[in-house]
C-alpha cells in the first residue's frame, strides 16, 4: 500500500456559530478540492468564506509541502467544532421575564479540513 497523504488545516475562533458553519461544511464533505472551491465561492452564506479560505490555505500546503496537484485532492473529512464562548457580561444583555436578565453570548468556531489523495480516498 502506498503512502497516504493527508494534508490538515485548521481554523481556530471563528466570530460564527457553529451550527451555521455546518451547514456549509456538510455541502463540501466529499468532493473534490476544485469543486469544492467553485462550490463554496457562490455560496451565499457567511460561512462559506472562513470555509474557502481553510480550503485554499490546505490545498497551498499540499502543493507547496508535498508536491501534491489540486487536481488531485479530496475534502475526505471536514468538521466543525464548537469554540470558547464570549458573554458580555455585566452590562451586556437582555432583560427577561420575572425579573431575570439574559446574558449576550457570543460563540464561535473551530474548523478542521483533511484533504487527501483521489486514489487513496477511494
């Protein structure tokens, strides 16, 4: 068997929920890194820009570092994960009912590409 190569990126604390981010990471999983790219570049979605440039950035990796074609290359795992959240306490926020008060919770996210060989991947 041959040497596997896979490539990872990751983008830490991204200003964006994590459930947003999915949405644009579950369109990409699976294809290739070209379609990928043409893919999340017409996206309307906000997301779709951190996810571009995750992707470009490991696509530079494997040529510059491995000597990879992106021709070559598959999104074979990609993921979100949740990141530190930020409440704007104590003046940040909401008041609610019963005379409670609601804090402002900023979240973000953590986003983690693998790119690999079209043959190996199948």
């Amino acid at each position: 068997m041959a040497d596997v190569f896979e490539v990872k990126a990751i983008a830490r604390h991204i200003p964006m929920g994590t459930q947003k981010v999915r949405l644009v990471v579950n369109a990409v999983r699976g294809k290739g890194a070209s379609e990928a790219l043409d893919a999340l570049r017409f996206m309307p979605q906000a997301a779709a820009e951190p996810v571009f440039k995750l992707i470009a950035s490991a696509v530079a990796n494997a040529e510059e570092n491995y000597g990879l074609e992106m021709d070559e290359l598959v999104v074979s795992e990609i993921w979100a994960d949740e990141g530190p959240r930020h409440r704007k306490a104590p003046h940040g926020g909401r008041f609610a009912g019963r005379g409670r008060f609601r804090p402002i919770v900023r979240r973000s996210s953590h986003i983690t590409v693998v790119l690999a060989e079209r043959e190996a991947a199948q």
